[in-house]
C-alpha cells in the first residue's frame, strides 16, 4: 500500500516514539522487581554483619514506681524493629508509627538525632554502627495514658530477664516524650545500649539471655489507668544485674 510522505512521516515517529516508551519501561523493570525483594534481602544478615546490644556506660536515670490498672488483658500494640550493620533497603522513616499514629516510636544516636529505619512492608529494620550508643524514644500524642513494655535482644530493659510482652513497663504520659536510655540498673540509673558485637552483648552474657536473641528491639503497650498514690522506693533486685563474663560458674 502505497502513503501519503506526510503520513509515513507521522508513522515513523509514532514508531519510535512507542519504541521508547517500551525501551524506559523495560529500563525500570529490574529496579521494581528488586523493590518487591527487599523484604527478603533485608532478613538475610550475614555474622560479620550482626550486632547486638551492649551493658554501656553508667548514665543517670531516676524512677519511681507507679500504681495503675491496664485496661485490656493483652497488649493493644506490638512491634519490633531489627537492627545490624548492613545497609538496608526500603522507604526511609524517621520514626515508627504506633497505634494509628497515636504513638510514635524512633531510634535516638549520641547526638540526638533520630537514626534512619527503613519500612518493607509492615517490618522495620535499622543499619547500626559498633560503638555507637543510642536510646529508644516514644512519643504520645493523645489525651491517654500508656506504659511501654521494651525489649533488647530479648531481655527485658527493666529487670534483665527474658521478655515478657506482658511485664511491667515505663510509664507515657499525654502529649510527653519516653527516653529509655538503657537497661536500668537501679532507681537512679541505667547502663547505656551501646550496640557491638554480638558476643560482647548483654544478651550474651547474661544467663538470662541468649546470643541467638540479639539484633532485635521489641515494644508491647497498655492503655493505663493511673492510681493517685505512689510508691517511691523500689527494691533494686527488680532491676537488671550486671552481665557475667563466666556465667557457667557459680
């Protein structure tokens, strides 16, 4: 069939025109595919690239103990976050978004800056550098009160036994900010999470913790109801003791 030049003309760049669009969608393609992967890349952590957390310095830290109630019988939110040295993929966040955004949860370095997390899905996993310390910082932006039930490594940062999604926690008021700087030695302070090796962990070498556990944050919280009377003198056996570098022997 014989066209028009002007008309041969409009086909060849219609041609080349859906040749590169065919060519920029092929282009893009691994790049989504790999997206689509990045939960599976993010769970594989190779052991030079492992962490754990720690038994830091000795930082000041004063509590009291507090009587309240827990409205439900199980916890109303659960989440945890996974941490190591390799670089993760997946959307940035600054903080991790709890209970419909009624509480926001983020990762704090030495210089008070929120370290990065990154989201596939409805994980969230963190790059960490040895050496460096850091703290976990929650946020409430209701009216309402929560306590806030932490983990590191599978031990539970008040009393340095194994986690319980159900043991007693920190208190977060209304519309105020947690810090919970490390795990808690005493009334009056804590020793710092300093994230290292996984064999120089807590976890490691206490006999309440396992090695196995270590490169994991976890967080439970309660809607509270609060009594009007306060115990301020708690005993300090409640709280975690200090690792012990040869556990086997008594």
């Amino acid at each position: 069939m014989n066209l028009p030049k002007d008309i041969k003309k409009r086909v060849h760049i219609l041609f080349y025109l859906l040749l590169s669009l065919v060519l920029i969608a092929c282009s893009k393609a691994p790049s989504e595919y790999a997206s689509s992967n990045d939960g599976a890349n993010n769970e594989h952590v190779s052991n030079n690239d492992r962490l754990g957390t720690t038994w830091g310095d000795d930082v000041s830290s004063y509590v009291k103990k507090v009587e309240a109630t827990r409205l439900t019988n199980k916890p109303i939110v659960e989440s945890t976050l996974r941490y190591s040295a390799k670089k993760y993929t997946g959307k940035s966040v600054n903080s991790i978004s709890l209970y419909s955004g009624k509480i926001s949860f983020s990762i704090i370095g030495d210089n008070d800056e929120k370290l990065p997390v990154f989201r596939s899905g409805s994980d969230y996993f963190m790059s960490a550098q040895d050496g460096q310390s850091y703290q976990l910082k929650y946020e409430n932006h209701t009216d309402r009160t929560y306590e806030i039930i932490a983990s590191v490594d599978g031990i539970d940062v008040l009393d340095g036994e194994k986690a319980s999604k159900f043991k007693t926690g920190y208190v977060l008021s209304p519309h105020k900010t947690l810090i919970i700087d490390g795990f808690r030695k005493s009334d009056e302070s804590v020793a710092s999470f300093t994230f290292g090796k996984t064999e120089n962990s807590y976890a490691a070498n206490s006999e309440q913790g396992s090695e196995s556990n270590t490169g994991i944050i976890g967080v439970s919280i309660f809607e509270l109801s609060l009594a009007n009377d306060y115990k301020n003198n708690v005993s300090k056996s409640e709280y975690a003791q200090a690792p012990n570098a040869f556990p086997a022997d008594k």
